[in-house]
C-alpha cells in the first residue's frame, strides 16, 4: 500500500467515529448509527471521485472501507459512545479534515491537475462527508458556520501544493496534516471565529 491508502484508511476511520457518535447523540438507532458513519466517512471521497475520474467512485470498489466502517461503527456501538474525554471527538474530525484533505491533494497531484482544481478537490473530499452528517443530523453544516472548518482545509492544502516543491512528498504530505490537524484544534481551544456582518438594529420611535 502506498502513502494514499493509508492517509484514505486513516481518514475513514476518523470521520467513522464522528459520524457513528454524533447519532448516538441524537438518538438514532443501531442502522441510524451506521448510516451516519458511512456518509460521514466516505460521502468526500465519493464526490471527489465522481467529478475527476472515469468509471464507479473508489468506495465500491474495495470492500474493505465498508468492513472498516462496520468495525468502526460496531466498537462505537459497545462503548455507548462514550469517549474518554469531550475533546475526542473533535480530535477525530480534525484528523479525518487533515487526512482526507492531504489524500485527495495527492491523488490530485498523480492526476498532474493545476492548483485551482487542486484546491477544490481537497476541500471537497475534506468537509464533504461532514456536510452530509451535519445535514442527516438536522445541523447547521460547519463550513458555514464561523468554525475555521474550511478555511482549516484550505490553508493547509495550499501549504501542501507550495511545501512538496521544496521537500520529498511524503514528508510534505505528513508535515502538511500535522499543519492542518494543530491549526483546527487552536481554533476550538481559543475559540477562533470567521467575521460576520453585523446588523444593525432599528428602533422604533413611539409616538
């Protein structure tokens, strides 16, 4: 296996538990648990796959992600969702946002396509799969909220396209999802927000 397959599995795996314990939060059954994890873990990859390559997306092509989400899923189930500690869970999202954002830059790369595409297929394969949980899960998408979720993914694969120039790939790739992994767990911890616009509230004067 080669540096992609294992940042995909890594990936799956990450976004898995995300899925699988964001529905045991909202009470969803056994089925429920497992559809939400399988969404959350390949819904990116699958979109990626469907607007740069030819023919079925990866994910039915190789068994092994669904029985690796099953197992996921099923060690979720046995431990009620119950993670160590409450940061875990967005431990886990941050490593399936830098995995899965770094795995699709290569694959973009192997494919020799130009930076703007490069970009758009990281991003894509990076917060796909988390729109659709937040969306099964009746939430406000993160990438929309002022979480620094997108702008996380993005920072961190233009880093990746300029940084691999430089240095071997692998080491690039690796660097690269430390970079994205740190930079999203500093903005939950000091609470790092997109700007919004403000409006501003009219009075009504009584007469």
């Amino acid at each position: 296996m080669g540096i992609i397959d294992y940042l995909d599995y890594i990936g799956v795996v990450a976004f898995a538990v995300s899925g699988a314990v964001t529905a045991i939060k909202k009470r969803m059954d056994y089925f429920g648990i497992l559809v939400l994890a399988m969404v959350t873990a390949i819904g990116g990859g699958v979109i990626r796959d469907i607007i740069i390559k030819d023919g079925l997306p990866t994910f039915f092509l190789r068994y092994e992600y669904t029985l690796l989400i099953c197992a996921t899923t099923a060690l979720v189930i046995l431990t009620k969702g119950q993670l160590k500690w409450a940061f875990a869970l967005d431990i886990f999202d941050a490593l399936g946002l830098a995995t899965f954002t770094v795995e699709a830059g290569l694959t973009a790369l192997n494919m020799g396509l130009n930076f703007i595409t490069f970009s758009f297929v990281s991003l894509i394969t990076a917060v796909g799969g988390g729109v659709i949980r937040d969306v099964f899960s009746r939430e406000i998408p993160r990438i929309l909220r002022q979480d620094v979720y997108a702008v996380a993914s993005i920072a961190g694969s233009t880093f990746f396209w300029f940084l691999r120039q430089w240095i071997p790939l692998e080491v690039a790739a690796y660097i690269s999802i430390g970079f994205i992994f740190v930079l999203r767990l500093v903005s939950i911890r000091f609470q790092m927000r997109i700007p919004t616009v403000q409006r501003e509230r009219r009075t009504s004067v009584s007469r």
